[in-house]
C-alpha cells in the first residue's frame, strides 16, 4: 500500500513538473485600426483605432490564454437624431459619436498548423471618454472572436470582431413620440479590429 502511494505522488510530482515546462508567460503590445458602429441606427461606420498591452500565458503549445487591457475609440458616424430648435420645429441632424473604452478581455487562443489562431473570448468595457449628451450605460460587455496568424518572431496578424450587449444610448437621441424613430431603442456597440501584436520573447 505503501509503494501504491508512492507511485501516486512521484506521478503527480512528474506531471506537474512537465505542466510548468510547458507553460510560459509572454508580455506584448498590440494596436491596429477600429471600425465600429451602433446597432439599430442610421449611419456610418467609424474608423478610428485601438492600442493596448497583454500577457500571452501558453497552457501547452495549442492553447494559451491571454489577459489584455485595451483602449478602444469607438462609436458611429452620421447618426441622425431629432432636434428642437425652440422653434417648435423638429429637424433631422446627424452627429458622429465617439466612444473610448478602456477594455478588459480574458482571451482564448488556440493554434493550428503553422501559426494559425483561433481567438474568442469576454470583455468588459469602461467607459472613460465619449460626446454623447447622455449616457445609458457606462459600461458595456462584450465577446470577442477572430483570427489570426504569428510568425515565428512573435509579431501576429489579428482580425477580430467584439460584439456588445448592453444598450449604450439613452432615449433622448430619439423623439419623445412614438410615430416615429430614427433607430431602435436597443443600441449596441459593433467593433471590427484590424491590426497586429507583438508578442516578446518570439518562438514558443
């Protein structure tokens, strides 16, 4: 019974020593070009961009997880809202709204064949800056996928999409009558993200 628990501990003590070989930890930046909009509305898109850092933890050579902070400038162009001009005379105006966001993301890699990644993972988004006249919710979640591609130097190509699910606009971007609106009343934020990272340290 003895050399049973014996055998029982050296296997866990060798397995746990080979976890620890493989795993490692990577510092990086990343930053690229933002393409957002709201949903439910009216507009354009917004090209502005994104820059951050994150910590690139490898588990085991296909699977690593990745912890970022993020800041986001996001938005939408030419949104159209009503406006009085105290003239009892509702006109149609268009605005761009800009969003920054400074996001949390808990991100999930794994890696197939010669550098080719699959990315998804949750965010949660703070809102630190913005034009809006009112704000509905000052934060925001989100779930991040994408794809990527690393070269053996650690420099990757990334394209993502985060999609949020919170409403971001308050109600008085609309009229205060129900006959007619110029977007939804469930507006959430859309982010295309189109850039690259810098992993140091290169080849696992």
């Amino acid at each position: 019974m003895k050399y049973r628990n014996l055998l029982i501990a050296a296997t866990a003590i060798f397995a746990f020593q080979q976890a620890g070989a493989q795993t490692s930890f990577k510092p990086g930046l990343r930053g690229g070009f933002s393409f957002s909009t709201i949903s439910e509305t009216r507009s354009s898109y917004k090209t502005d961009f994104y820059i951050g850092a994150f910590g690139e933890i490898n588990i085991t050579k296909k699977y690593a997880l990745q912890p970022e902070i993020t800041y986001s400038r996001q938005g939408s162009d030419n949104v159209g809202y009503y406006f009085n001009d105290n003239t009892q005379t509702e006109i149609v105006k268009s605005r761009d709204l800009q969003m920054g966001y400074l996001s949390f993301t808990l991100l999930n890699k794994l890696t197939f064949g010669p550098g080719i990644q699959i990315q998804f993972g949750p965010a949660v988004d703070v809102l630190v800056n913005d034009n809006l006249d009112k704000v509905a919710m000052y934060n925001d979640l989100a779930f991040i996928s994408g794809i990527a591609y690393r070269l053996p130097s650690g420099l990757t190509f990334e394209a993502r999409l985060k999609k949020g699910i919170l409403d971001v606009f308050d109600s008085s971007y609309y009229n205060d009558r129900n006959d007619y609106y110029l977007f939804g009343s469930y507006n959430t934020n859309v982010n295309f993200q189109l850039g690259l990272s810098y992993a140091f340290g290169g080849k696992k």
